[in-house]
C-alpha cells in the first residue's frame, strides 16, 4: 500500500494540535508518548506551531525519576484568535464571542420581533463589525444556528421565512474574509453535550432542543450524524397519537414545540405575553390549569424520548429546553411517564447543564474545530489540568 506523505504529515500535524487542545499543559515527550509518532516528527510539527503562535510555552514540568532536564510545556494559545457563534430565532438573536479554548464571553440577546431579513442581517453585521472593531487579536470564524434542515453549510429548509435556499455562510464570508459555519440548534446543542458537557463520557447520545420545533441532535460513535441530507433527528413533525382518541394523528411539535404549550399557558392567564414569574408562581401554587397543560407535556415528552430511547439505544439523552429549565421539577413527570412505558431500552434522561448558551456553545466549538482544521477530530474543552508547572507565566 502506497501512502501519501503529504496526507501522513497532515494528520500527524492535526493530531498534535488535538494533543495540545485537550491534554494541555503537554510536553513534546509526551505528546510523542500519546501518540507513538517519532519525537523528531512531533518536535517538528510543534516548532511550526509554535511559530505561526498557534500554540505558546508556558514554563516547566516535572522531570522524570531519572532526574534529566524539566520538559518544557506548552498550551493552546488562546490569544491567537476568537470565534463567534450566532443563533437565529423567531423573534430574536443571540451572540457569544469564544476564545479557541471554549470560555464564552459576551452574551447578547437582541429582540427582532416585526423586523424583517434584511434588517435582522443588517443588526448582525453591525454586531460582529462592533466586536472586530473591539477586540486586540483577529476573528477565525462565525458560526451561525436556527431551526431548520442544514446539509454542507446550505439552509435546505428553515422555520424562519426567507431563509430557505438563502446562502447565508457565503454572505457573511465575503463580508467579514473568514469560514462560516451552518448547524441547525439540535445538531449545536448535541457538540455542546459531547464537547463541554460530556468531557467525553458520552459516545453515543441525542440531545432533545425544545423551542420553535422539537428536534433531536445525534451524536454517533463520538460524531455528529446528520442523515440523508442533513435531515435526521427532524421529530417535529413526526405523527404523534392523541392521549385520549388514538385515532386522532397530529405532529410531536403541536404536543411539545414551546409554541403551543406556551399558548396554552397563556390562554388561560388571559395575556398576550409570557410571564415567567406568573407560570412559576402558578406551578408552585398547584394551579389546575397549568398543572394540567404541564401534564400533557410531559406525557407527550415521555412518549418522544421512550422512542428514542428504545430505537438508537443511545448512552443517554439530554432535553434543553426553557419550559424545563424554568420547572425542572417536570423532568421527573417526564421520567415516570417512560418509565411506565414497555420498551426495552431505557437510556438516562438528564437536563441541559445550560440550556441557554448550549446550542450558542456548540456552534463555537464547530467553527473552532474549523478554525484549527480539526474538523474531524474530537475536542474536549473546559477539562482539569492536573500537570505540574513551574516559572508559570504571570
């Protein structure tokens, strides 16, 4: 068998860099350990990254029982550049700045209710222009969520009007001369579980978001699976059986979506806005009309994560969703319900550690895998270092 040299040195060049993301603090001889590669190779490859400043030193470690010279450390250089992550949704947009090692900084929620494409672009773009104008070191990249069917960074399909067919990565691309990413919010939240959440824990797993649709992120083998056409985990519309009339089909979004559950919660309020503080007063309050609603909701919930729970036989599944993180108390509704159902399968449930930057969080993680030309590498952020360090930077 013939083997390109050119291949063999890039994927030698990616998994150093991958060893110094998630292992770091990391000496060459370790590095060289991890990965059975020659030391001159990896010495090599991590003197071009210490000069394009990719990565930086940061003092000593311990020496090895045999006494010898301290090894000299080295990290990610997380001054070298940062990303954005952007979400789209009905009626608003939300932003985070990320440094390349996953710590956020920045969060923006900006309302577009009656406000049309094109402004919405226009506010966005003023935004990222702000934070470029605003920063010391350079954008790598952008990554962009909302609900929909995304498939090699094309919106093949989206719940937003005049998204659909709209080349959205190149517009931004050409404007700020930098990658953009596309992912629906299901696919995001799904990155942030294995990448941040997970630490690496989970191989196999879906990730439930719950707010304009249902739809389910999943992560096989450690990937993202996205389907034919980018078009798995789409359960919104999937049909669902009324509770009480079998016979009566709707669609797992007119059961669960955040939607329609918040309409019902305020229909009977009798506002035309959502109260958070109301629905938690009246949750806590025993309030039959919202208890009941509530009820539906987790029995319908049950009904979707039993599914799929019993067909992928996933090593758990996370739901991120508002309404849960408001009342997480509902989780053990929604619990009970699969519990009484007669599948064989039964994966952990477990809420979102943080369903409000999740998606916005994965989406930085995939423009940061784009960035460092990881793509198809595993990262795992936000771990513990335990390395010893000596003459650390100040």
């Amino acid at each position: 068998m013939i083997i390109n040299k050119h291949i063999m040195r890039t994927t030698n060049e990616k998994q150093v860099l991958q060893q110094i993301v998630n292992s770091g603090p990391i000496s060459r001889s370790q590095i060289s350990r991890n990965l059975c590669l020659n030391k001159v190779t990896v010495s090599d490859i991590y003197s071009q990254l210490l000069h394009e400043g990719l990565i930086r030193e940061v003092g000593h470690g311990v020496s090895t029982r045999n006494g010898g010279r301290k090894p000299v450390m080295a990290l990610l250089n997380v001054g070298y550049g940062y990303v954005i992550s952007i979400n789209i949704l009905r009626s608003r947009f939300s932003m985070i700045t990320c440094r390349l090692d996953g710590r956020s900084d920045n969060y923006e929620s900006v309302s577009t209710r009656e406000v049309d494409l094109t402004t919405v672009l226009d506010m966005i773009d003023e935004r990222i222009a702000n934070t470029i104008a605003a920063s010391d070191s350079r954008l790598l990249g952008i990554a962009f969520g909302l609900d929909g069917v995304i498939y090699e960074n094309q919106i093949l399909s989206a719940a937003l009007k005049g998204f659909k067919n709209f080349d959205l990565a190149k517009y931004f691309s050409d404007k700020f001369q930098v990658p953009v990413v596309l992912e629906n919010l299901a696919n995001e939240s799904a990155i942030y579980e294995r990448d941040f959440a997970g630490e690496g824990v989970y191989q196999n797993l879906i990730s439930i978001t719950i707010r304009d649709q249902v739809a389910a992120g999943i992560i096989a083998d450690g990937h993202l699976y996205r389907g034919h056409n980018g078009e798995a985990g789409n359960i919104g519309t999937c049909p669902l059986a009324d509770r009480y009339h079998e016979d009566n089909l709707s669609t797992v979004n007119h059961f669960v979506a955040e939607g329609p559950v918040l309409q019902r919660i305020m229909a009977y309020q009798h506002i035309d806005r959502v109260d958070v503080n109301r629905i938690r007063r009246d949750y806590l309050g025993h309030r039959p009309e919202l208890i009941a609603i509530l009820d539906e909701f987790a029995y319908y919930l049950g009904k979707v994560l039993g599914d799929l729970s019993n067909t992928f036989a996933p090593d758990a599944i996370v739901v991120n969703a508002p309404i849960l993180e408001l009342l997480p108390e509902i989780m053990d509704q929604v619990r009970g319900h699969v519990d009484r159902l007669s599948i064989r399968r039964k994966a952990p449930l477990l809420l979102s550690k943080n369903a409000k930057e999740a998606s916005l969080t994965g989406g930085a993680s995939a423009i940061i895998h784009k960035a460092l030309g990881l793509d198809d590498l595993q990262l795992t952020f936000k771990n513990e270092r335990s390395a010893v360090l000596e003459e650390v930077e100040s």
